[in-house]
C-alpha cells in the first residue's frame, strides 16, 4: 500500500467534504438535532473546507478526511438515518409522536435521551456502569423513567446509581430463586 500524495489527499477530501455539506445543509434545512453533527461541532467543526479547518498539511488533511468519513458513516448524519434512530429510541422508551409534532421538535426532546445513552455507553466503556447490554439499559431507564425515579433534570450520576441498585436487585434475585440449600436439622 503506497502512500497518497498531498495532491490525492486533496481531491479525496473534497470528494467528502461536499457530500458531508450537503448531508449537514439538509438537516439544517429541516431544523433536526443530529447527535452526529453535534459532535462535529463539538469538535470545532461547523461545515467542512479547506478554509473553514485551515487545512495546510498532509496531517491535516488526513485528520479531516478521518472527520468526514466519521460523519459520512454516522447513521444519524442523514434526515432518514437520524429519524429511524428516533424512532428506534422512541419505541425502546416507549414514548409517542404527538399528533402535530414535527421531527424537528422530536429530535430537538429526544437530545437529552442520545447524551444520556452516549453517557450511558462512556460509563460502561469506563467500567463505572455494571450492565453493558444496550438494550437491557434501555429497559431498565424506561422502568426506572416509568416509576418517576428518574425524569428530565435526573444527572447521569444518579441513574447510574439508580440501574447499578436494579441490576444488584435482579441479581440477588436471580440467587435467591437459584438456590438449592437443604437444611437438615439434627437433635
């Protein structure tokens, strides 16, 4: 495998920056929340060129196309890829679309649910969070947001706290009804 040549680099990057702009341009155009595009812009990226990252270097270049490539493949980097992950997400909460709501509305409530998974998923990743099955979690938060221990304004800490007492819950069940002690009492 040969390396590219500056030149390459420049014309795969241009290649992926108009199709990334245009992705961007449309979900601006529909007023969506894009977990994808807020990372980017996270990261310090609004619209992708050589002028808006001051791209100068090979490095440069490769971290941009890296970048691109990231949000081209993101399933929320497109107005449909963002509203089945939506849905998908609605349906494991168990929450509706009202009937005049918009998708822009709905990705707009939905924000606090994807940076509470993401949370969610970085705690597991971390160690800090005992169940690593997404949609066991999922389960567990919706029961938990069903109950009334945890709403909107719940920090991250708390129901981390609050899935870790569930699942030790479940598990002390799961030994209780596994359990085959016989006693046996002698006089």
């Amino acid at each position: 495998m040969t390396a590219k040549t500056l030149s390459q680099l420049k014309r795969e990057f241009s290649q992926l920056s108009s199709q990334a702009n245009r992705r961007i341009d449309s979900l601006k155009k529909g007023r969506l929340r894009s977990p994808a595009y807020e990372k980017l812009k996270s990261e310090g990226v609004k619209r992708f060129g050589v002028k808006a990252q001051d791209l100068r270097t090979e490095e440069d270049y490769r971290r941009a196309i890296k970048q691109a490539r990231g949000f081209l493949d993101a399933k929320t980097s497109t107005r449909k890829g963002l509203k089945d992950v939506t849905k998908e997400m609605m349906r494991n909460f168990g929450m509706t679309k009202q009937g005049g709501q918009s998708w822009s509305e709905v990705t707009r409530k939905s924000k606090r649910l994807f940076n509470l998974y993401d949370d969610l998923k970085e705690l597991y990743n971390k160690g800090e969070l005992k169940s690593g099955d997404k949609y066991e979690l999922i389960e567990m938060m919706s029961q938990l947001y069903d109950e009334g221990i945890i709403d909107g304004d719940t920090s991250a800490s708390e129901i981390v706290d609050n899935l870790n007492n569930m699942i030790e819950k479940k598990k002390q069940r799961t030994r209780m009804r596994n359990s085959t002690l016989k006693f046996e009492f002698k006089v």
